[in-house]
C-alpha cells in the first residue's frame, strides 16, 4: 500500500510540473508586463522632471525597442525597421532557439528606459524584480536566457539609433536669447525659467521628413492697438479667466500636465510634478489597451506608434514656436491691459504658438481611432494620483477637443493658437497613418 502511494505521489507531481511547463507562456505573455515596464518609465520621468519633449524622446526609444521585440510574437504583425528615421535594421531571433517575446518586450524596454533617465537605480530595482516574476511562471532556463540575451540585442540597437538622432549635440547649443522687442516670448513668473528646448527642431525625426512639413498657418501679427485683432485676443482670454465655470475650471485643472510647477509660499518656493502631455496619451493607450482585451504584441504596437507620432509632434510643434516666438497671453496682458490679471495655470516655459496639447492630443486621437476605432468610449484615469476625479470621454476626438481647449480656459494661450494647433496635430495624424505599417 504505502508503494501504491508512493508511485501515486510521483506520478501527480509529474504532472503538477508537466503542466507548469505548459502554462508558463499564458502567465509570460500576460500585457500586463508591458504595462508596467513603460509605467515604470514614466514614474522615473516624473521623478527626474523632464520637460514634455525630452519626455517624448524618451517614449519613443523605449516602446520602439518593447515593439521590435514583441512583434516576433505574431507573425500577422512587421517591424518597423525601414520605416522610421536611421532605423534599418533589427537583428532576428536566432532559427531553432525558443523565446519569449514578452520578456524580451519587457527586457528592452527597461534597459533602454535606464540609459535614458537620469535616475537609472530606480528602474534597475524594478528590473529584478520583473525579471524574478518571470522566471516564476516556471518558465525553462534556456528560454529565460533565450529571450534576455535577444532583449539585449534589440535594446543596444536601439540605443545606437538613439544615440544617432541630434540629442546630445543640441545639449551643448546656446540657451534660448531672450529678445527685447515688444512682440517676442518673454520669462514669465513665478520661477522666470528659460525657454525649454529651443533647438527641438534639430532632432530627428521618427516619421516626418522636416521640422516644418506641418507648419500652421502664420500666427497673428503683434498689435498693441486696441482695435487690432491680437489685443481682442488678449482681452478674450483675459474675459475667460475671469468668468471660468466650474466645469471650465475642472477641465483647465485636469489637461495641466505640467511636469514642473512652481509654488511660493511667502519666501518658499518648492515644486510639484505631474506627468507630461505626451504621458497623459502614453497613459491613456495603456487605458484603452487594457479596455479591449490588447495581447503583448498589440500593446506594444500601439505604445510605439503612439510614441513615435507624439515624438514627431512635438518636434514639428516646437520648430514653430521658436520661429514665431509669440508672447504668452499673461504677459501680454499685465504689461498692456491689466497688471493685476493673472491665468488660472502656470504659464510654461517657453512661446506660445501653437498649442502643444492641441498638435500632440489631436495626433494621438487620429492614431489611436485607427488601432480602436474612432468612436470607442473610455474613462481615462490618468490624474487619480494627482487627486483629480476620472473623466469619461465618448471617443478619441472629444478627449483631444477637450484638451485643447483646456489650454484657453487655463489662460496660457490664445485661440488661434488652439484652432491652428489641432489642424496641425490632425494632419500629422493622419500623415502618420500612411506612413506607419505594422500588420501584414
């Protein structure tokens, strides 16, 4: 009897492992990895504070890195090696060798993150851990080792192509040379900070083929003139400010999105972080991915052509504004209509026109209505941990509406700048959809 049982005991536990063997992939191949390797990203950003286009960069190189790996998952699904800027290549899974493509995903995607942060200890503690949850899905060895050695190889081939695209040289350029003239971007209070990235325009591009393919329509020529159509601008956003509705207040509040906020308090100044425009999106493709069900492979393809489209709009965006160069309404407004006025947000760091949460919301809405369809109602969640409440949105569009808008209410641009801001992110959406192929 106690043989029976003991062949009884060996037999179930060699299906107990039999089976873990078998069910490692459906645990391995959970998005939920992916998910959280680009949050982790995104938290580390948030802690270092990077302006909302270096932040783009930094979206970009990651997810492409997470897709290139992950596409070998399906073979309904390309790379987009040949498609993007200096992108030509992306080395192969070795023949005969098996993987897993979402550890590889999860793998590249960290590794590139920590050499493109500053604070690369943070990510590292993350790494392990993730790492240790794959292997607890009893995966093989050879197949962890497998998909981390190939995870490697995509992360130092994108981190050449990084490495290639302009950044570092624009590190060492003049800071933006604040103009006298009436009409020009002046620092504005409380921290008077330089104009953010004045040579963005000099990055490569993801997609685009110049800085100016996309170029809005002239911006509205200075006037002190009361009678002028700027200053009717000025008065109106003034109007608006001081007249905001609760709901206008909420939406203002909701679409910040300002990194880096500066807050006095007497003698005290200290600073408050939120995540950047372009993470809101990023945060919000991680939302919707998660509403419909999206497996590993689709995940990672709509955060890399998020990424990419929002990269390239804030570079087109940014190249006009430092031509234009247009005066912030809060300047404009203390020094020639009221000096006591003051807009409901902090203004940013750098000149007013175009909209930079009207190019890059309304090219993310074109992207993400082609991967989920354009009329896909969600809730998006992003500003929880800023203790603001959700908000529901019926499509892609609305929420891009509302953040362009958001940007009036807050009293830190004029609405033309708004106006021509979503034409333009609407035509780099959907310049980027002829562009971008990632299914067969």
């Amino acid at each position: 009897m106690k043989k029976f049982y003991f062949v009884l005991f060996i037999a179930s536990l060699l299906i107990s492992c039999s089976s873990k063997q078998k069910g490692w992939q459906k645990l391995a191949e959970d998005p939920n990895y992916i998910h959280r390797s680009v949050r982790e990203v995104t938290e580390v950003m948030l802690h270092d504070i990077y302006s909302p286009p270096v932040a783009s960069r930094i979206y970009a190189y990651i997810t492409v890195a997470g897709y290139e790996a992950a596409v070998n998952g399906n073979k309904n699904y390309i790379s987009l090696a040949g498609q993007l800027k200096g992108l030509d290549s992306i080395p192969k899974p070795q023949a005969g060798k098996q993987y897993c493509y979402s550890l590889a995903a999860s793998h590249a995607i960290l590794t590139v993150g920590k050499i493109l942060v500053m604070s690369e200890g943070r990510i590292e503690g993350f790494h392990t851990t993730l790492m240790d949850e794959y292997k607890n899905t009893g995966m093989p060895d050879d197949v962890y080792q497998n998909s981390i050695a190939y995870g490697k190889l995509i992360a130092d081939r994108i981190l050449k192509w990084a490495g290639k695209d302009n950044y570092k040289h624009t590190r060492s350029l003049s800071k933006y040379d604040v103009q006298t003239d009436d009409a020009t971007w002046k620092p504005t209070p409380p921290a008077y900070m330089k104009g953010v990235e004045p040579h963005w325009n000099e990055i490569r591009l993801f997609i685009l083929d110049s800085a100016q393919q996309f170029k809005p329509a002239k911006a509205v020529d200075f006037s002190l003139k009361p009678d002028s159509y700027f200053y009717k601008l000025a008065v109106a956003v003034r109007e608006a400010g001081l007249h905001l509705t609760p709901e206008q207040t909420t939406i203002a509040n909701y679409w910040d999105d300002n990194p880096f906020k500066v807050n006095t308090n007497g003698h005290t100044m200290f600073a408050s972080k939120k995540i950047s425009p372009g993470g809101h999106w990023i945060n919000i493709t991680g939302i919707v991915c998660r509403k419909v069900n999206a497996d590993y492979v689709r995940t990672s393809e709509a955060y890399a052509c998020m990424a990419v489209v929002i990269a390239d709009s804030f570079i087109n965006c940014w190249d006009e504004k430092y031509k234009s160069k247009v005066i912030r309404p809060e300047t404009y407004i203390n020094q020639y209509i009221d000096q006591n006025w003051m807009p409901l947000l902090q203004t940013p760091p750098f000149p007013e026109y175009t909209s930079g949460h009207s190019v890059v919301s309304n090219a993310s809405a074109i992207v993400l209505g082609k991967l989920f369809g354009s009329n896909l109602a969600f809730t998006d969640s992003t500003e929880v941990e800023f203790s603001i409440p959700a908000r529901q949105f019926k499509s892609f569009k609305a929420a891009a509406d509302e953040a362009a808008m958001s940007r009036f209410y807050g009293g830190i641009h004029y609405m033309p700048s708004i106006v021509n801001g979503v034409d333009e992110g609407v035509r780099i959406g959907e310049f980027a959809l002829t562009k971008l192929k990632t299914r067969r």
